[in-house]
C-alpha cells in the first residue's frame, strides 16, 4: 500500500493536524541547501557499517556540525568527524531556545537533520521542537517515516534507505 510509507512507524505517534512532508534525498538536498545553520544529530542506531559510513559521508560532504547521541560518539569520531556529545534530550532542550549560540557560537540553528535516533525518544524530541521551536525546520532521513518532523523520509526497507543516504553523502 502506498499509504503504507507515511504512515507513522509507530502508529500510535499521531502527530496532529502538522504532519511531516515526505522527502527524496534530492528535496533533503535542497532544504541543508537553502539553511544557513544546519545540524546534524546521529542515535545509536547508526553506529555500524553501512550506515555508519553513510552517516559520515553526508556529514563531510555537507560540512555539516555532527552532534551524536548516546553511545554513538566513539563510532564517528574514530571515522574522522568531530562530533559533540549530547544526551537527546539536553539537545532538543538547547535547540528550544532562540538564544542558544549553536553548536559553534554562530547562533541558533535553522535546520536539524536526526538520522539513527531511537524511534520512541526521537518521535517525542521531534514533538517538542514541532511545538516549542518555531525557529528552526526539522528533518529525518532515517527509514522510518517521522509524523512530528517537517520532512521525513518514507518507511522503506534497509536497501532503500541504504540508497536514499548513499545519493545525500556521494550525489550519485
């Protein structure tokens, strides 16, 4: 069923009358594009190969300030980012405050990309920012469709979303 890929993993997340827009790589592309501070958040979930590979490409393709929760911190670090540890939600705090500098004291960030964040933790972060963050756009291109994002990538299986993260970190 093609409602099938919007449809929140976890169907009991109902996200109100906003619910996320759904995105190709190409559309997520163009919103870490047009941001001028955009931040990349990496769960535990993406903390092994391919993933992990796939993670850090888009990272450095992007330039993108990586902020890793959990235990995912050795993983990036030992593959050449230099990512700041924050538990999810001292992050989904600081990112609520218009005030906040950001990650490198140039201000409050405009987009926040999750990718690997638990689906549950995720889903009520992404809640929060929807409602108390006005200021910034949020983006999910895990394999889980995210209702309380702005945009989100569609369910789909690993060897989708495996080629969905390989065309945002390679353009190929």
């Amino acid at each position: 069923m093609a409602n099938d890929r919007v449809i929140p993993w976890q169907p009991t997340v109902i996200a109100g009358p906003k619910q996320a827009l759904l995105v190709t790589p190409e559309t997520a592309e163009l919103m870490i594009k047009k941001a001028k501070r955009p931040l990349l958040i990496l769960g535990p979930l993406v903390k092994e190969d391919p993933v992990l590979s796939l993670a850090t490409g888009i990272a450095k393709k992007w330039d993108l300030p990586v902020v890793t929760t959990a235990d995912a911190y050795k993983a990036f670090k030992e593959k050449g980012l230099e990512p700041t540890a924050y538990g999810v939600v001292e992050i989904v705090n600081l990112l609520k405050d218009p005030k906040w500098s950001g990650l490198k004291g140039e201000g409050q960030h405009d987009l926040v990309i999750f990718l690997g964040c638990v689906y549950y933790i995720g889903s009520q972060g992404l809640s929060t920012l929807k409602h108390f963050a006005p200021h910034l756009k949020t983006l999910t291109i895990c394999k889980f469709f995210h209702s309380n994002a702005d945009a989100s990538f569609p369910n789909m299986k690993d060897e989708e979303w495996f080629n969905y993260l390989e065309k945002m970190g390679t353009g190929g």
